[in-house]
C-alpha cells in the first residue's frame, strides 16, 4: 500500500499537520509513527503549558502571526472537544527603569500585533497581585494554560476516527526519496507514501541528514529546568507572571506559571544540555555532546553568550542563585519552596555562524517537508503551523 502521507513525530507539530492534512483532504490515508510509547513525550509533554498571545514578536513575522490565530485555533479546539482551559491572563513585570523602558516598547508592539494590554502602575500591580514587588506592570488578559498533552491525546483520537493510523514505538531509522514515493523504514519494517513530512524536534536535523538533505544547522539542547511550589503556596498569584525579556537573549526569563492541577511552577531557565532526551540533572550522552563539540555554530553561540551561559550554569546547580531570580518580583518565595520537577529540553537549532535560529526553518526537498526549527510558542501556533505545512503539501502535489 502507498499512504497519501506518511508524518513522523507525535508531537503537537506532528499531530496538528496530520489532523490539518485529513481536514483538507479527508478521506486521504495517512500513517503517524512515533518512536515513543506514549505522545507528547518530548518538548510537547514538558512546557510550561502557556497559551501565549504572541506579544513579543516582531510584527508581521510568521511567529506573530501564527502565535495570535493559534491561541483563538487552540481555544477554539479546547472548546469543540471538551479539553479544559483557563484564560487567567498574564503580567509582565518591570522591577527597574530600563525594564520599564522595554514595557513601553512592549504596548507598541502589543498594538500592532493586535493584542489587548493594560499598563498597570505599582499601586495597580500590587492590587492585582498583592504578593508581586515591581514598578509597573503590563497586564495581557486573554494569555491561558492548558495541558498540551490532553490536547494532543485529542488530536490522535480525530486523526484514529477519520480511519487512520498512529504507529508506537516506530523508530524511523531510514528515508529514501525516490521518484514517484518515499520510503520510511522502522528497522526492518517499511512504509511507503507520496509525501513525508518530518517533525521530530530534538532529533530533526539528524533526520534530515538522514533524508539525504544537507543541513547547515545542528540541533543544540538548552534544559528548561523547573521548580513547583508546596501546594500551600499554589495561591500566591492569580495570573502568570513574567519578567520583561532581555532582547538579547531569545529565552522569556524565569517566570511563575499556574498550571491545570492547581499548582504554581517557577521556570524555566535556559542552560547548555548534555543530553537532547536526558531529562535528569547532570544526564550526559556522549553522541549528542561530541557531535555539537566539533560543530563551529555551537563555539560561536557560546563565545556570544558567555556571561549569561555561565550564570545559568551556576543558577542551575545552586538553587540559591535560582531563587534570586524569582526573588527580583516575589518575595515570599524561599528556597524551601522550591520543590523538584522535570525539566522540558528546547530544540533550538543553531547556524555555522552561531546564530541561534528564532523563527520557524523548513526544509523541503520533491516529496518531502521537515520541520527543522519550531521554538516556543510552537504549542500555541501547532493548528495553524500544520494548516500551512498541509496547504504547502498538497499545493505541491498538485504541481507534480
Ligand atoms: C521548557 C519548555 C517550555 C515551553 N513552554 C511553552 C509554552 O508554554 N507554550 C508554547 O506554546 N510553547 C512552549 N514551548 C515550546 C513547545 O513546547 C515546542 O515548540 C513544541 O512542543 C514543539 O513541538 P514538536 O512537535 O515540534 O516537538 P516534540 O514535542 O519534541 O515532538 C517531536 C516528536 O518526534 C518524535 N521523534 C523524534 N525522532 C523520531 C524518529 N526517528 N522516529 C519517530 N519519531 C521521532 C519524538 O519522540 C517526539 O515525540 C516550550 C518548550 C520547552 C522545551
């Protein structure tokens, strides 16, 4: 049997284009493999579970863009099947002049990007957050939670009921283009299908290697490491909170974040993996340090980087040096508050120049389309980010 389409990856990337690709041509077959046995493994099931507004992106960008119509697609979606959400809104919290300053940038950038905010002085951050020390504060009611697993599990059960496949434990080990189908192999087993496409975050340069495309980037791991609060704290605020990003670093700060069982976690930082998959502190794997050790991009990045690298390094090992981080806007929170959770992994793709890639990199070759690079908010943006990928698809095909 050929499939109409083959997807690897059973993250929300994945799942999203496989449900777009049947919405647009339904009846079309398709096969979904993932090598994990449960979905949502990776970066998908360890965020922060945010659905952002996209206040932050440089307008007219695909990140804007796909980040505003994915939180309306993303609650629409919740709504159609049942997933709980909530829309508690978010604050984003100066604690000095200059980060004040970049709050003015921020309502301008709000405005063109079309997105409710409220400037909220001391005294008004304090009466919405009595718990929160600052200066000012921007107020972004429509931002939400949701669990992204539970939304993925969803999207599996639309994909199952149109009649279609999701493969387990199916490692893609090989892809072969050929002229008329590709080719996908599961250790011995093969599939064949008319289009492919690859959305394997932590592995997908490797699987564009793998594919036979050259690739001018490499795939760095930087840990997103947590804390969750005793549930004793979990009311000490109402919305999630946030720093005002440093514009030189492409990560959003430490931040407070409600979650869908009640609690409050603190997190994530960024710092250099040892691991892609190694969720555990100090997890090494030899393969995936040596091969960024004699990539030029990574020495690069981290020459640029050096200072704010090394402080997460250490803010990582001492959770004293964490603490201080939450401490800039709560104070009530004490080292005995932070209490372990796992960590997520961010595929960030790094270019030979040290760049680290801040928007969306697709590669696409006849038949194929793989996802390279899908930063946050990617979770957010997944429903229109797999629209576009289907409609690239199939407007190819029908150019064969
Ligand atoms: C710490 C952290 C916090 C974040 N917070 C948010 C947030 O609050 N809101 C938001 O919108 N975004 C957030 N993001 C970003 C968002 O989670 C990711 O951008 C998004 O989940 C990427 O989805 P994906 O499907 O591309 O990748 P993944 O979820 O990593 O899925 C890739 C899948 O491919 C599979 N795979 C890999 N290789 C193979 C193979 N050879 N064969 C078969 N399957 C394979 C993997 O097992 C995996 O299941 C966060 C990310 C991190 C890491």
């Amino acid at each position: 049997m050929v499939y109409d389409y083959c997807v690897v990856g059973g993250g929300i990337v994945g799942l999203a284009t496989a449900m777009e690709l049947l919405e647009l041509r339904p009846g079309a077959s398709l096969l979904l493999l993932e090598k994990e046995a449960s979905l949502a493994t990776h970066q998908t099931g360890h965020n922060s579970g945010v659905i952002h507004s996209g206040i932050y992106y440089t307008p007219g960008s695909l990140k804007a863009e796909f980040c505003r119509s994915g939180s309306k697609a993303t609650k629409a979606f919740c709504d159609k099947y049942g997933i709980p959400y909530e829309t508690c809104g978010k604050l984003l919290v100066a604690t000095n002049a200059s980060e004040l300053n970049r709050m003015s940038g921020l309502v301008e950038r709000a405005r063109l990007n079309q997105i409710g905010v409220e400037r909220l002085d001391a005294a008004e951050l304090r009466g919405r957050e009595p718990n929160i020390d600052g200066i000012g504060g921007l107020l972004i009611p429509e931002t939400g939670i949701v669990d992204y697993r539970r939304v993925c599990e969803t999207m599996a059960s639309v994909i199952r009921e149109a009649g279609d496949t999701i493969e387990m434990n199916a490692k893609v080990t090989a892809i072969s283009e050929r002229q008329s189908s590709v080719i996908v192999a599961v250790g011995k087993q093969e599939w064949q299908a008319s289009r492919l496409v690859v959305c394997a975050g932590l592995q997908s340069d490797r699987m564009a290697r793998m594919a036979g495309i050259q690739t001018s980037h490499q795939i760095i791991p930087f840990r997103g490491e947590y804390f969750r609060l005793p549930p004793a704290k979990s009311g000490i605020v109402q919305h999630l909170i946030y720093p005002i990003p440093d514009p030189k670093l492409p990560f959003l700060g430490v931040h407070l974040t409600r979650m869908m069982d009640g609690s409050v976690i603190v997190g994530p930082n960024a710092v250099l993996g040892f691991a892609r998959e190694g969720y555990p502190q100090f997890s090494f794997n030899l393969r995936d340090v040596s091969e960024y050790a004699v990539f030029p991009g990574f020495w690069k990045t981290m020459g640029r980087n050096l200072k704010h690298g090394l402080k997460e390094i250490r803010n990582s090992i001492f959770k004293a040096g964490y603490l201080q981080e939450c401490r800039k806007y709560c104070q009530s929170i004490e080292i005995a508050d932070l209490t372990p959770y796992e960590a997520g992994i961010r595929a960030q793709a790094v270019l030979k120049d040290g760049t680290l890639v801040d928007d969306f990199l697709f590669l696409e070759t006849a038949r194929m389309l793989h996802v390279c690079n899908a930063p946050s908010p990617a979770a957010t943006s997944a429903i229109p980010i797999g629209k576009m990928i289907a409609a690239r698809i199939i407007g190819k095909a029908r150019m064969l």
